[in-house]
C-alpha cells in the first residue's frame, strides 16, 4: 500500500497545505489538497472517503468535480457518514453555492457525475480489494476515521480527534496495521484549545500513547501551520521519551507500507 500525501495541515498557509491522502492512486481521504499536486491525474480518482465536513477535509471536492465532469467516464463517488452527507448536499453541492452535480449526467454513459454512499460505524465496506472500516472519531461535530486494509496491511487515519479508545483498540488488536495517521493541532501550551476543538495537542497525545502496546509507525497530521515549528520540536522529544518512531509527514511524500 502506498500513500500519497497531497496535504497534511489542518488549515492553508504559505507552503502548507490542508489534510488528503491518496492512497495507490484508487481512494482518496479527505479532500483539501487535491488538483494542485495531481493535476490532470486528479481527474482519475473515482472514490473520496470523507471523515467529516469541516471546510479543510472537503474543500476541493467542488472543485474536482467540477472540472473533471466533461471529460469522466466514471462517476466520483463519495463515501461519508450520513451527517456528512447531508452537509455537503444542503451547504456546499446545492445549487446556490455550487452545483449539485448529483442530479447531473455524465455524457459519456449517463450515470450521475456525483454519487454518495452513506457508511456506518462498524460496518466494513469494500472498495476494489480494499476493506474499509469506518470507526468512530472523537470530534466536535460527528466524525469518522477508517482502518484501510489491503494486501494483508492495515492504515489508520484518526479524522479530526481527541481522547478516545477506539484508534488505540484497533491497533493493538490487529497486527496487520503497520500505520497511525492522527491528528495532532496543538503544542502543550495550547491545552485549553485542544480541549475544547477536541484536537489532541501534544501533552495530551504523550498520554494517548501509552494506551498503545504495540510498536507501529505514527503520522502527526493535521498541525496548524503557524504552529508547526513549536508542535514539531515537542513532537520528536515525545518520540525520544517514549522510544517511538513519530514523525510529521513531508507534504508530496509517498509513504510505502
């Protein structure tokens, strides 16, 4: 399994840039980051898996679909919770401040360009030869993270999050999960915020760590970008400590399993 990371940020600034993952160029996770490091190879995605519909996880879906509808064979399938899908139809994809492309054909074979897929808590769905499990996130508004699993590996990716059980279970449960992508927005310093936006900062992601008891790679994701350097510096002395490969994944970095 590789993972192409278009973005990694929690927010847009300078050269940072909001979270996306491709992963072996056939699903992508989250969408703030998309034409800009794909280009015309964007128009190839076909199934965007959404953790929830804060503006930096979704931003770029109307701009995909936008201007990859005249030249799609396929439609673009989103696959979100059901909160989720009601948001991107009723505040984004509604015809007053974007198209909904949903009620539009394609002109190649006359599907619709758009189609949502309601996912559930618990239930694994498939994708091609990917099972996906969507579990249940720690955030301010209802949101999901998923375990990927393919060729006999295992991928994490937390969505947005705070204290919780689930991320932790999962990985000491099942051997085959090689990865932890998980968000990470504050410095320790920032406690209160984290607190109250349910993002974990840093002192409180040292402490989520010990509920985890086997050794795999962690991806700090989701950084404010002004606080970068500060979150960074307590990131490694956290991995130093507690003798764990951590690190902030380089945007354009694809990252084998």
């Amino acid at each position: 399994m590789r993972i192409h990371v278009l973005g990694a940020f929690g927010s847009k600034y300078k050269d940072k840039n909001m979270v996306s993952f491709l992963v072996d160029d056939k699903i992508l996770l989250d969408a703030g980051n998309v034409l800009t490091p794909l280009g015309d190879k964007a128009f190839d995605i076909e199934n965007i898996l959404l953790t929830h519909h804060h503006l930096d996880h979704i931003a770029e879906v109307p701009f995909l679909i936008s201007e990859s509808f005249p030249l799609r064979s396929k439609p673009l399938r989103i696959f979100a919770s059901l909160n989720t899908i009601r948001a991107m139809k009723r505040f984004i994809m509604n015809s007053k401040i974007w198209p909904d492309f949903s009620v539009l054909k394609l002109r190649k074979n006359g599907s619709f360009s758009l189609q949502y897929y309601e996912v559930k808590i618990g239930q694994i769905f498939k994708i091609d030869e990917y099972e996906i499990l969507p579990f249940k996130s720690n955030h301010i508004i209802p949101t999901l993270g998923f375990k990927i699993t393919s060729g006999g590996k295992s991928v994490i990716f937390s969505g947005d999050t705070y204290v919780q059980e689930n991320i932790w279970k999962l990985a000491n449960d099942d051997e085959q999960v090689k990865s932890i992508f998980i968000d990470v927005s504050y410095p320790a310093r920032l406690h209160d915020l984290g607190e109250k936006a349910k993002h974990l900062s840093t002192d409180v992601f040292e402490e989520e760590l010990k509920k985890l008891k086997r050794k795999v790679k962690i991806f700090v994701i989701h950084v404010k970008p002004t606080l970068f350097d500060e979150v960074k510096k307590e990131i490694e002395e956290i991995a130093e400590r507690l003798g764990l490969d951590i690190c902030i994944p380089k945007e354009g970095e694809i990252i084998s399993l």
